[in-house]
C-alpha cells in the first residue's frame, strides 16, 4: 500500500508529461502533414499544455496530501515540466514566427526553462515566493496566442489581430518569455496560509482582476492575466520595502 501511495503522485506527473508528449507530436504531425494548418496543430496543443498544467496541479497536491514528497518525485516534475511548459512552447513560438531565420529565437524558451528549473530546484528562497516567472505560467502566456489566432474570429474581423502575426512581435515575445523565467524578479505565491484579507490582499486583488478578465476578452485575457501578475508582483514588493 506504501508503494501505490508514494507513486499516486508520480502517475499523475507522468500524465504531466504524457499531455507534453501529446502536444508536441500534433505539433510536429501538422506541420509534416498539414503545414498550411500548423497553427491549428499549435492550438489544438494548447489544450493539452492546459491539461498537463491540470496535472501539475494536482501532482503537488496529491503528495502534500498522501504526504508522499521525494526526491525522485521532485526531478520527475521537472523533467515533466520541461518537455510541458519548455519544449513545446518552444516550438509553438518556431511555427509562429514567419521568419526563417529569426524563427529559432522560439529555442530560447526550453533552455531558459531548464535554467529556470534547475534553479527552482536548488533555490530554498523560492518556498513563498517566486524568482522568476515560473514555467507554467509562462508556458501559459504563449499557448494563448495560438488559441486566440484560431479562435477568437471578432478580433480577427476588427483587424485586432493583424500585429500578432509579425516577426518582430512573436521574435521579441520569445526573448521576453526566456528572459522573465531567468531574471530574478520576486513574484508572489498564489498559495495561501490563511484566508485573511491583510495577509493576502494581492492575491485576491489578482483573482478577481483575472475572473473580470477571463470573463470579458475569454482567450484574449490570457496574457493580460501573465502580464498583470508581473505588474502586481513588482507593485507588492515595492509598498513592502
């Protein structure tokens, strides 16, 4: 009983990387078998990067629960996490950026990620707190674009959307995502100790502003979401100094 309890949380990151795994192949199959459609290939792998942030979740969860924490628990994650929220936001940046040659800036991304892991992972300062952006929400960030190119057709029919298919746009947003994972910025934890409004008024600030947002731009608010949670992270540490 032991053995099945300890690993229950390992299985749920394997799915972690299983949805990873997933999201890359479709990634790669439209764009050998369909390359008119890659973007759809991108956007139909975003819901599997979602699913696998889900599993991430739930991992940490189940293991604080089953209180079931290991080393070997620990690297999983972020060898899952890698493959998840590194490589396949990675590539998705490739097929976005319309340049043959600026396109491999989207590489960037797992290398920071991997350096932004390794760190998280040797850090003891990170247990309240973030330095850095963390992977799933940065894997977060990226992920919206294809979403909203393929499925948000109002913004599309205003013209909204015509800057997001540049290079410069998807080249500098590449440089950004790799650069906000390795830079040591204080983000706060969305973990709470208690439900407090004095203990945990940025938080809820952040929660309310993002529901406001999910429920008015829907695909669109996702990076608005990433965007303020940076804002508010360096807001918050400034009033504290």
């Amino acid at each position: 009983m032991n053995f099945i309890r300890n690993n229950i949380p390992n299985a749920i990151t394997l799915l972690n990387l299983l949805c990873g795994c997933i999201a890359l192949s479709l990634i790669l199959l439209y764009v050998h078998t369909r390359p008119g459609f890659a973007l759809d290939g991108s956007a139909a792998a975003a819901w599997f990067v979602a699913g696998a942030m889900v599993a991430d979740f739930f991992d940490g969860l189940a293991a604080r629960l089953l209180n079931s924490k290991s080393l070997i628990g620990r690297e999983l994650d972020s060898l899952a996490d890698l493959v998840s929220f590194g490589v396949v936001p990675g590539i998705m940046l490739v097929i976005l950026i319309p340049s043959e040659v600026f396109c491999w800036l989207g590489l960037l991304v797992p290398l920071c990620a991997a350096i932004r892991l390794a760190k998280f992972n040797t850090d003891e300062r990170q247990s309240e707190r973030f330095l850095g952006l963390p992977t799933p929400a940065n894997a977060l960030f990226i992920i919206s674009f294809p979403l909203i190119l393929a499925h948000q057709a109002y913004w599309n029919d205003i013209y909204l959307l015509h800057p997001l298919r540049s290079t410069v746009f998807f080249s500098a947003i590449s440089v950004a995502c790799s650069a906000v994972m390795v830079v040591p910025i204080p983000l706060f934890s969305l973990k709470m100790k208690n439900i407090s409004w004095k203990d945990n008024q940025v938080r809820y600030l952040f929660a309310i502003a993002a529901l406001l947002a999910l429920a008015l731009l829907h695909f669109m608010a996702l990076p608005v979401i990433i965007v303020l949670y940076i804002v508010l992270s360096v807001a918050d540490n400034i009033l504290k100094r």
